[in-house]
C-alpha cells in the first residue's frame, strides 16, 4: 500500500527539511518557526496512523470493486502512465471538493491552518480525510487497475507533491504551463481574496486551467486561512472546523438548514 512507498521516503523528506531549515537561517528569512513545524510533524506523524487505518477499511471495496471491473489491465508502461495521470485526475476533484463542500473542507483544514510555508507544511497532514478519500478513487479498480497500483500511484502523487511546498523556488517557465509547481502551489496556500480555493492539481496545473480554478502567482502570498487559528496542538487543529460546523448546525431554524451546514457549497469571504 502507499503507505508502505511513504514510509521509503521519508527519510529524503527529512534530509531535505534539514537542508531547507539550514537555508533558512543562512539567508536570515525565518520561515520556519518552532512551534508552528512542531505541529507540522505531529500531523504528519498521525496522518500516517489514520491513513493506515482508512486504507485498511477501504481495501475489501476496493477489492470487490477490482472482481468486478470492465477491462483487463496488464502491467506495462503505458498502463502506468495512464494511470498516474488517472490517479491525478482522481486527485483534483478530490483536493477541489475538500474545499468547496464543508464536511470534508473541515477534514481538510488542518493542512492550511499554518501561517507559513515550507517544507514542513507538506507533512502537515490532515487525519480525518481518508474516511472520504476513498470514494474519488473507486472508479480506477474498476476500469481495471488492481488496488495495489492505485495506492502506489496515491503514494507517487504525494510524494511528488513534497518539493512543491517551499517558498525558495520562484518561477519555473514553461514547465509551469503543465505541472504543479511550488508557485502554483502557494497560491494554493493563499488567503488572499483572489487565491481562495484555486490550483487544486497534485501533479499537473493542466486540470485546473480546464475546469477554470487556475490563478497564477501575482502578488506576494499572505498564507493560512481566512480565520485564523491560535493554536499549535494538532488534536485542536484537527477538531475545531468540525466544532464550528456542528455549532452552526445547532442553530439552524430547520433540519434541512442543518444538513446545509455541512453539505451547502462554500462561499468564502475574508474576515475583517
């Protein structure tokens, strides 16, 4: 499972945190902040428990699923091809609905809640989205690709995803026009008003220039959420959206305003 091909990189994840922290200091940019990357690793630590266990319930489907699939996919080349760029495809409109439908944007939130951005923030994982990442994937083990290569090609996708959290690498050229890159992504990571909820993509930025959620990087980026958190334990960061929505829901005038909470589309506004 790709749980297994995380654990195989994240020693060179280490290394280069070590090296990015170390670059840090000697250009005296102090991204990097003790608590905040603490609570980095914390998620990253338990994300990996979570996945664990969300990949294990899921398994039996996805398995029942495979005995039923329309075709009969060999292991090749081209077959992994394709399915690295159906596993990306797969990827967008999971990452896009994280933060577009409440529920799961709650589960999401945990990965955005940091102010800063670096190396550490990719392994500030959230531990509650794999209960529903599940879902977005269904389609693959069906059309023929055995679970075993979906995870592997889960795995190669966040792995990938890994470099593009720094904020020392500015423009790429033309590689910018197909792939995700670290200034796609802290656009991504953005709060401002022009940022929110753009550049979904794992690997490639092709899909949100098709489906309309691409904005390039064009004014410094202020990182984090629209309401701040003021907390650096990972218990918290991992709960406090689902409080919130669950506080709201019981004060709907009706059930269906309730179900609303969770499900209704997001509209984000800046606070003030």
């Amino acid at each position: 499972m790709d749980d297994c091909v995380l654990l195989y990189a994240v020693p060179a994840f280490l290394l280069l945190l070590a090296v990015e922290v170390w670059y840090d200091r000697r250009l005296g940019t102090l991204h990097y902040e003790p608590k905040d990357t603490a609570a980095s690793l914390g998620l990253g630590v338990g994300s990996l428990v979570a996945m664990s266990l969300s990949k294990l319930a899921s398994l039996p489907l996805y398995l029942w699923v495979y005995e039923h699939r329309l075709f009969e996919v060999p292991l090749a080349w081209w077959s992994l091809a394709l399915l690295i760029l159906a596993d990306d495809h797969a990827y967008y409109w999971y990452h896009r609905a994280m933060h577009e439908v409440p529920v799961l944007w709650a589960a999401h939130v945990p990965h955005h809640s940091s102010q800063r951005f670096h190396l550490a923030t990719a392994l500030r994982q959230p531990w509650l989205t794999g209960w529903f990442h599940w879902l977005f994937w269904l389609p693959l083990p069906w059309l023929g690709f055995h679970p075993a290569w979906v995870y592997f090609a889960q795995a190669v996708n966040l792995i990938y995803q890994f470099w593009i959290h720094t904020p020392f690498i500015r423009k790429l050229g033309p590689i910018e026009w197909v792939f995700n890159t670290p200034s796609h992504h802290r656009v991504h990571h953005g709060s401002n008003p022009q940022y929110l909820d753009r550049n979904h993509g794992g690997i490639l930025i092709v899909w949100d220039r098709m489906f309309g959620t691409f904005t390039p990087e064009t004014e410094t980026v202020c990182y984090g959420i629209t309401k701040p958190v003021h907390t650096h334990n990972p218990l918290r960061l991992v709960t406090d959206e689902y409080r919130d929505l669950f506080r709201t829901a019981t004060h709907s005038r009706s059930l269906g305003d309730a179900v609303g909470v969770f499900l209704r589309p997001r509209r984000r506004k800046v606070s003030v």
